[in-house]
C-alpha cells in the first residue's frame, strides 16, 4: 500500500464525500469491488488513470490473466492425408 497516495486521496475525497476513518478507507480499497466501486464514482470528478493505474498508485498490484487461447480444436487429419 502507498500511505502517501492513500493519505492524499483521503483527504481529498473528505472534502465532498463522507469517508468514516482512514483506516477503513485503506481496508476497503484493498477489496477489488470497493476500489472499483471507488473509482467509477470519482473518476468524472478527478483526473484519473485507468482502474489498473489507479490501483498501481494506491500500491495495489493488479494481476491481469493472460489472454486466453482460441479453443478450436486442431484437425486430426491433415486436409488431402488420405488420397
């Protein structure tokens, strides 16, 4: 987690929105849901990157899986094998 990005954006918010204690704002952005939750509610107010780059400020890795395969099956002859 990366206190000073935390702490500031923290503070910024408690100027329009109604934050509870720091300490459940940091536990609340380490849920992925929350922090989604988070950013789509500010991100027309403040100049953000994407969630990934967002969470990357707070100190939150964000683990992307990796592109998935094509699942068509491979032929199991090859065209022209049996003439």
């Amino acid at each position: 987690m990366n206190e000073q990005n935390s702490r500031k954006l923290y503070k910024a918010l408690l100027k329009d929105y109604d934050m509870g204690s720091y300490d459940q704002f940091v536990q609340d952005i380490q849920d992925e849901g929350k922090r989604r939750k988070l950013y789509d509610a500010i991100k027309g107010d403040y100049d953000l990157p994407d969630f990934d780059g967002f969470s990357n400020q707070l100190g939150i890795e964000v683990t992307t899986a990796p592109p998935s395969q094509p699942t068509t099956p491979a032929p199991t002859t090859a065209p022209n094998a049996l003439k």
